[in-house]
C-alpha cells in the first residue's frame, strides 16, 4: 500500500513556503540560497534518492504539503459512509490507486479529474486521493510558429469515514466536478450535499469570526431593500441631506439644518420619507465593500451604522491558530455563493483543521 509522502509531487514542493524549503535544505546539508524553483529542484533530486528520504522530506512538511493557499469546499453524507477504499479498490479497474501513482501521458489529460493516487491517512478511516485535470492551454511562440500544451492542476481530496465528510482543496469551480468524480466512483451508494459553510452562522459573517475567534477585516454585501422607482430629484434630496448635516457640524446653526432637512423630506415625499434613510443612502449599490486594516471592522461607526441593512455576500476573516505552540495568524476569504473558504495565508493541516471542525463537526 502506498504511504502518504508517495502521493507528494513536485508541484507540490512550489506551493512551500520560502523559509519551510530553505529549512528542509539546511537539515539535508545542502546550501539554502537560490529562487524558490532552485530550492525545489535541490530538494526533489534528494527525494527520487530512495523511500527513505522522500519519508524524511515529507515528515518535514507534512503539515504544509498538501495545504498552502487554496481554495477548501466540502461535502457531507447524509447517512455516513463506511468502507470507502474496498469501493474506490473496486470500481477503479485500470489501477489499485492505493498501491500506485499514475501518472497520466499529457494527452490523456483532459478537464475530467483522473484519480492518479491514493493513501491512508493518520488512521484506517481518512484517505488522502490525489486528482490531476486540465485547467487551461498555454501557449509558448517558437520562431514563426505557436506551440500549445495542457495546463494541469493537482489538488487533493480528504476523507473522513468517522465524521462522514469530504473536502477537496481546489478552486470551488472544479470542486464539483472532482466530488462528482468520487461520488461516481463509490457508486453513489450514499448521498452528498455541499456543506453551506455560511448556514450555521444564520449567513452571518460575524457569527464565523466569533466562532474562529477572529476579526472581520473586510465584508462585500448587497442592500437588503431595493428601490425601483427612485428618481433622480429624489436622490439630490439624500444628498441635500447629507449635505445640511455637514454644515451643520460646520457652523451649528440648527435653523438651517431643520430648513435643509424639511425641503429634503418634501422631496422625498411621503412613500420614501417613511423608508429607513440607510436604505435611501444605499440605494442603486449593487454591492457595498468595507474593510480596514488589521482590525476588526465591527466598532468602526460606517459598518455599525450599515451592517442592518446589508446582505453578507463574502467576507476576510483574520485568526490565530496554535500550530505546535506558536500562535500563528491565518486570513481566510469567504465566499458564500461558492460556499468555499480560501486561504490567503499558508493554510496547514492545523489551519485547515481548526476551520473545519468549526464549519462542519
């Protein structure tokens, strides 16, 4: 059976960070200076030695390989699942993925995901599956001529039997596809929903960051209420409104700022000067953006006065997690369409972890 470091590439050894590859250089007495692809060269040529050292790199790095920054989208069975690698052994009849990598020939590779291997996790019921599939064409001009080849992409898939869950670390829009992939694969004995990262929080973006013991650092929302038939001379009014309060501040005389705000609200008349003036501000905003910098956004007066009146469509989130007793900050966006979560920050196994029993355990 295969371990899990026989499933580590040499893609995966670019998504490093800097300082992880320079320290697994220095520990294999190897000089740690160069660009990131001259590290990763140095340090793949030791793991084509034998087993033993790809072992030795891969224990390393075992909780940063398969993460980095990438996107995280799960699925949830609706009745568990048992006894997934006897299925995945089964119905994949070209190869046992768990005694082999496969590598397919570059024309084989197609935007259907190819299961290329697979591994046992820390114990009998998680999996680790790798897929590769073709995410695009490049093009590379040689004389008076134009060459093209596939663009790849190897991502990984997580199974947990116990907690009956999958999680693929890909971009949400080939996330689908590569659960499909799985679901076919185990015969769709079981049925799989997309995990609503947002739905535990009432699609809430300050219930997720309470819940990660983060800060919200920066929102994207829509106005929950829509004004079709706001005309110009109505809009002015807003303005003037604005306006007479400036002044007000500006001079404090108190007569002008009830005449500006009368003549504003005769304008308005009477079916919109009944409507919540936040509405009127954000009307004909089809999204409204927030954010600041390293610090939390809720306290600041624009959010606090706004957030009643806005729909969440995605969010930053910033958070700390103990990784081997070091406090270390993770920055998460949230996208609650795609119903994914992406790491703008190194994610490690620990990172993915803490997000995870928090969205779906």
């Amino acid at each position: 059976m295969l371990k899990i470091s026989q499933l580590v590439l040499l893609n995966d050894l670019m998504h490093l960070p800097k300082e992880k590859l320079k320290e697994i250089c220095i520990d294999l007495d190897m000089t740690d200076d160069g660009a990131v692809s001259e590290l990763v060269s140095k340090i793949w040529s030791r793991v084509k030695e034998s087993q033993g050292m790809r072992d030795r790199i891969f224990d390393a790095s075992r909780g940063q390989i398969f993460g980095g920054k990438t996107s995280v989208s799960w699925y949830k069975f609706s009745d568990g699942i048992r006894g997934i690698k006897d299925l995945i052994v089964k119905n994949h009849p070209a190869f046992n993925p768990f005694e082999t990598v496969n590598m397919p020939l570059r024309e084989d590779v197609s935007s259907d995901p190819k299961l290329i291997g697979a591994a046992e996790g820390w114990n009998e019921h998680e999996y680790y599956l790798r897929y590769m599939y073709k995410v695009g064409v490049t093009k590379e001009i040689i004389l008076d001529t134009i060459e093209t080849r596939p663009k790849t992409s190897t991502t990984t898939l997580y199974v947990n039997e116990n907690e009956g869950f999958i999680e693929v670390r890909t971009d949400p829009k080939h996330a689908e596809k590569i659960a499909k992939n799985f679901a076919q694969l185990i015969n769709q004995q079981v049925v799989m929903d997309p995990v609503r990262v947002m739905a535990p929080f009432g699609f809430n973006a300050e219930g997720l960051a309470d819940a990660l013991g983060g800060e919200l650092i920066d929102t994207v929302g829509k106005p929950n209420l829509s004004l079709e038939e706001f005309t110009k001379p109505q809009a002015d009014s807003v303005v003037t409104i604005l306006s007479a309060l400036d002044s007000y501040f500006e001079n404090e005389d108190i007569l002008e700022l009830q005449d500006n705000l009368q003549e504003a609200r005769q304008s308005l008349g009477e079916e919109f000067s009944a409507i919540p003036f936040t509405a009127l501000i954000l009307n004909g905003m089809e999204k409204v953006g927030m954010g600041v910098k390293e610090r939390d956004l809720r306290g600041t007066p624009l959010y606090d006065y706004l957030k009643t009146s806005i729909e969440h469509q995605g969010c930053f989130i910033q958070f700390p997690v103990d990784e081997e007793g070091v406090r270390t900050m993770h920055t998460i966006r949230v996208g609650m369409q795609s119903n994914s979560i992406f790491f703008m920050s190194q994610a490690s196994e620990a990172a993915i972890d803490f997000v995870r029993k928090r969205v779906i355990l």
